[in-house]
C-alpha cells in the first residue's frame, strides 16, 4: 500500500467549468470527514458550485466513502473513488471542486471530467510505502538504560519520550516487522525483567 507523502492539486477546464482536485492525506474515516468539514468552510465563499469528494483510509484500504455533493447522482463521487481505488494509495481524501462555467456537460460528459481531473491529481502526487508502525513502552531500571536504548535505536525505533521516576520509561513507535525481535532483545538484556510493551 502507498500513502501520500506530501499533498497535490490538479485543475482541468471542460467546456469553461473548472475542476480544482486536491489530495491530502488523512488518518482515518474521522479524520477524512472532519477535514472534509473544514474545506468546505474554505471553500464556502469561493463561488464554487460544488465540492465532490472520496476518500480510502485503513492499512487494507478496506474503508471508504464518496459524495456527489449535488451533481446528478453516481457521475462525481463515485468515478473520483473507483480512480482513487486503482491508485493503491489509502489514508488519501480526494476532494473536487468545480466551477460551473455555464454550459451543461450531461452525465456522461460529468463521469469523465471527474475521472480525468482525479487521474491528473494522482499523476502528480508523490507518494511512500505505507510501512506498519507499532506504539510502545519500555520500563527499566536506570542500570539497564543504556543497554535499552543501545536495543531500540538498533531496531531503528523511534524515541518519542523518556520519563525518569523510580525507574524510566520509554515511549515512541517502530516498524511493526521489527517488534518482536527488539522485544526479545530487551527481555534478553534484563533476564525477563523488562517488557517492550505494545501500545493499541
């Protein structure tokens, strides 16, 4: 699977109407709708006469959803998401906003203009491999914090925190693929005693 690795933008005139496409890159179903929420408020006073959207999140690309925002129905929405779904991209909100330029384009005529302007946005955009990452915590005493950390950085983790208290207590992410071996390494290390400890 691929992720966004920066946003994109595309426009496309048919017959005067203008088609603004934008691809960000969103965490969730609820983060895809929520940023939905704040274009259309960007949007709001731009003239724009509607804002079609369709989105893929989850590591299976297994959630998604589109809207035709007011053209007629199945010749917006869904063409952008059936482009987005042979993309191979997930975590993506596509969003298309179009100028009416005061000639009808028809159904068929609105399926390709929509489908042309999401191809060229994904022409442009530049993507990542989307590589599982797994949240921990790692507790020690101060004897063994050298020895631990030496493991986690060794396993290419991410430290996003240490907290000294009675002992001291790791915090970040690491590739999914490489948990278990770090895991066994600490366990190793302190004779059982510390336990890399995933996060949901």
């Amino acid at each position: 699977m691929l992720v966004l690795a920066e946003e994109a933008r595309a426009e496309l005139v048919v017959k005067r109407s203008r088609f603004i496409a934008e691809l960000v890159s969103v965490a969730s179903q609820e983060a895809a709708r929520e940023t939905l929420r704040l274009r259309k408020e960007a949007w709001a006073n731009s003239g724009i006469n509607h804002l079609v959207h369709a989105f893929i999140t989850g590591p299976g690309a297994n959630v998604m959803g589109c809207s035709d925002d007011g053209e007629p129905a199945g010749t917006a929405g869904r063409p952008a998401l059936e482009v987005l779904k042979g993309s191979g991209l997930t975590n993506v909100l596509l969003t298309i906003a179009r100028y009416f330029g005061g000639i009808k384009l028809g159904t068929g005529g609105l399926v390709k203009a929509y489908t042309d302007v999401s191809k060229a946005v994904l022409e442009v955009a530049v993507t990542r491999e989307l590589v599982p990452m797994t949240a921990f915590t790692l507790s020690c005493g101060y004897a063994a914090y050298e020895r631990l950390r030496r493991i986690l950085l060794d396993s290419k983790a991410t430290i996003e925190g240490e907290d000294f208290g009675a002992e001291i207590t790791f915090r970040g992410t690491m590739r999914e693929s490489a948990f278990a071996s770090a895991a066994e390494q600490c366990r190793d290390a302190t004779r059982g005693e510390a336990i890399l400890t995933p996060v949901p």
